[in-house]
C-alpha cells in the first residue's frame, strides 16, 4: 500500500497541519479567552457573542471568498492555507471553552499575584495549570474534525505534493475499480492517531468537554 501511493508524503502533511492548527488554535484561543475575561470593555459582550455565532455557521458556506482570498495572498496549493483555514474553523469553540475555564479561575489568586507585581503574561501562566483540561479538550476537539477533513484539502490544496491522509485515500477508489486492501489498510493507518489520542487523553478530554460545557 505504501508503494502504491505517497501515503508517507500524505501522513507527513496531515501531521503538519495538524500540529500547526492545534498550536494556533490553542495559543490564539487561551490569549483571546484571557483578553474577554480579564478586560471587560463595551464590546466585550459583542464579541463573545460573535464567537459563539461563529460556532453554529459553517465555515464551508464561505468557502468561495476564503478560496478567492487565498487566491490573492497566493497561497493556493499550500499548507499554509490549510492550517489558517482550519485555525479560523476552530477558534470559536476553543476561545468559548476557554472563557468559561478562565471564569473558573479564582480572582484572589489573580489578583494576589497582581499585588505582588507580576505582569499579565505572568499572571496567565499562573491559571494556566487551572485550566489544563480545557486546553487538552480544545486540542481533541481541534483534531478530529482536522485530520479527517477532505473539502478544504481538495479545495485548497490538491496538488500530490500537498495532499493530506484524507485526499490521498481517494486514489485508491475509482469509477469502475477500487483497491480495497490498499483502502483499508490506509484507512486504518489513518485512524492511528486518533486512537492514540483517545487511549491517552480520554479522561482530561471527557472531563474538559463536560466541565466547560457544564459551567
């Protein structure tokens, strides 16, 4: 199976993309959950609000302009439009699991660490250990739908040299034949990581996504 395709080529860019999606994601998501809980403004319920709409719209109902901006940042055919696309699909959901963790997080700790100095980067890295569980249930849930994706890979990144697990599985059915054998055998490979995934996060995973969603 491997000989028949550039599944090694296709694993590689998965895990890529997933990597860098996950890390965005996580990053961008804790710093913007942090901003909405720690600095109240006028817009800060706007905005909450806008992530939370962000959540129930798809993000394929825009593929058309999101092809066409990539178009004119010349990133077409390039992992890099994978990986901001992605980022874009998921950080609502990880900005709304955060916030309601950093609500969790007690203000005298907060502002005891204030007192004595610290600076908000600082003070963060203090409820980061707190907030663990939505940070290990923003990365699971950030992953699925990313290693499992075939629109935007087909989209946005077609070419052999770019493609993911998911769009180089397609080499292997046909109109009028298909290697089953190197279908199922690249399917299961595939999977891997999710299994691995599940086997060890599984109970920070449950318990994030139930105390996040609870609170």
């Amino acid at each position: 199976m491997l000989s028949e395709g550039d599944f090694l080529l296709n694993y590689r860019n998965s895990v890529i993309v997933t990597v860098a999606t996950i890390v965005l994601t996580v990053v961008l998501g804790t710093l913007a959950a942090w901003a909405l809980v720690e600095y109240q403004v006028r817009i800060s319920a706007l905005l909450t609000g806008f992530f939370f709409v962000g959540i129930m719209v798809p993000i394929r109902l825009g593929t058309v302009p999101l092809l066409k901006t990539m178009i004119a940042w010349h990133l077409v055919d390039t992992l890099v439009a994978l990986v901001l696309v992605y980022t874009a699909m998921q950080l609502p959901l990880a900005i709304a699991l955060m916030t309601t963790y950093f609500r969790s997080v007690p203000v005298e700790l907060k502002e005891a660490a204030r007192m004595d100095g610290a600076r908000e980067l600082r003070v963060l890295g203090i409820a980061i250990p707190i907030v663990r569980p939505g940070i290990a249930a923003v990365a699971s849930v950030t992953m699925l739908p990313v290693w499992n994706d075939l629109w935007f890979p087909l989209i946005l990144a077609p070419a052999p040299q770019n493609q993911t697990v998911t769009l180089g599985v397609q080499q292997f059915v046909g109109q009028f034949q298909s290697n089953y054998p190197a279908l199922l055998a690249s399917l299961t490979l595939g999977a891997v990581p999710l299994i691995v995934l599940f086997a060890v996060f599984s109970r920070q995973f449950i318990q994030g996504l139930s105390a996040g969603y609870g609170k």
